[in-house]
C-alpha cells in the first residue's frame, strides 16, 4: 500500500487567497505573532507554533520549521521498511514467535516496527537523536494508541484469534474519520475570522501504517469501507 494517493497537502505551500489585512509579509508576521499569544493565552499552547498556512478561512500551524515535512516524507520513504507490507508482516512474525506469552499482539506489532525503524535508520546513517527520526516514533506511538482502542479484546500472540465484529467495526470508524482528513488534525477555534488547524504532516502514512498493523496483529486485511459509506 502506497501513501501517495493518500498524501495531505503540504503544510509548508505558500499563502493562497490570503485576505487583505495578511496580504503583506509585515501584516503576515503581526498575525503569527497575535495568533501565538492567542493561542499561549486563550488555548494554553505553551510550545512555539509556525504559521504555516494561511488563507481567507483558515490559519495552519506546525510545531516545525520551514521545510520538515517535505523532509519528513522523504525519509519516510527512503524508510521502505515501515510501509512495504510484506517486511512488516515478517518482522511483526518474527517479533510475535521470539515473544513470552502473554505479551499483546499489539505490543508485537510495536517491537516490530521499532526495530524496523532502527535498521533502516542505521543502513541511512541516521543518528536516534535526529528530529525526524523522533518524529516517526511519535508516529508509531500513534498508530499503536489507536490499534489499542480497536483491538479492544487484547488478544495476546499465543491466543486462538480472530477480530470481533465490533473490533472491525471500530476499525472502519476510524476509516470514516481519515477519509474526512481531520483525524489527525486538532482544531484550536477560531482567531480573526480564521479556524485555526494543527495538522500531522505524517498522517497519510499513518493511515498505511494502521492498515498494515491491522493486518499484522489478525491475520486478516484491513477492512474497507462500502462504496457508498
């Protein structure tokens, strides 16, 4: 499964339509600077925030600077190791046989890509301290928080086990939230007639991702959506 049809938007895309009081560069950075306070004062966002995007209706900001996440992707996919499939099912099989019992399918599944990531890391010559590489284990952290809310039963690696009903069920609301683009993108409120975003420029592979551990941990292909959902 390939994240490219699935790819958000570039946070870092230059303004488009941007209204009159922001049209200029000096007006742009008084906005970004009332923006942080609102959003240090009103919101009680203590970490700095990046204007990232600005348009008529809604501002976007990122915790990174300029240009991560173009980075972000292209060592996502100089990483083929986390989003071929085939290598995530062997690893998380690997992880799962050399496992005591009772240890989560979940918490295999997590083992397993984290190795993944420091292989492939090593192979790049990609230091654990790297801002990019962090960025990915906060990823899997978040794939792995939402495998725990689906895969509710908790089955472990040596149990006899097939998805509940509602486990797939649960799985296709979340779907049903990615296909509206905004799972992984919190919404602030609204400052000067602008709905202010923090949007993951990751979450297109996170979908992959979660599709893949669904796979690994049950031994069945994710689930899709009807046609008409």
């Amino acid at each position: 499964m390939s994240p490219d049809s699935t790819r958000e938007p570039s946070s870092d895309l230059p303004n488009s339509a941007s209204p009159p009081t922001v049209s200029s560069s000096e007006a742009y950075a008084a906005f970004e600077a009332r923006l942080r306070d609102w959003l240090r004062h009103d919101r009680g966002i203590e970490e700095w925030r990046r204007l990232a995007r600005l348009d008529e209706d809604t501002a976007l900001v990122s915790k990174f600077q300029a240009g991560f996440a173009p980075q972000l992707h292209a060592l996502l996919e100089a990483l083929p190791e986390l989003i071929d499939e085939d290598l995530v099912l062997a690893a998380y099989a690997d992880t799962a046989g050399a496992a005591s019992p009772g240890t989560l399918r979940v918490d295999a599944w997590d083992r397993a890509m984290r190795s993944l990531l420091e292989r492939a890391c090593t192979r790049l010559g990609i230091p654990e301290t790297a801002d990019q590489q962090a960025f990915v284990r906060v990823g899997v952290d978040s794939v792995r928080a939402l495998l725990d809310s689906i895969l509710w039963s908790a089955p472990t690696v040596e149990d006899a086990y097939a998805p509940a009903s509602g486990e797939r069920e649960a799985y296709l609301d979340v779907t049903r939230a990615f296909a509206g683009r905004d799972f992984f993108t919190r919404n602030y409120g609204v400052f000067e007639a602008h709905l202010v975003q923090n949007h993951c420029p990751g979450s297109a592979y996170a979908r992959v991702m979660l599709a893949q551990a669904w796979h690994a941990c049950t031994g069945t292909a994710a689930p899709t959506l009807p046609a008409a959902d």
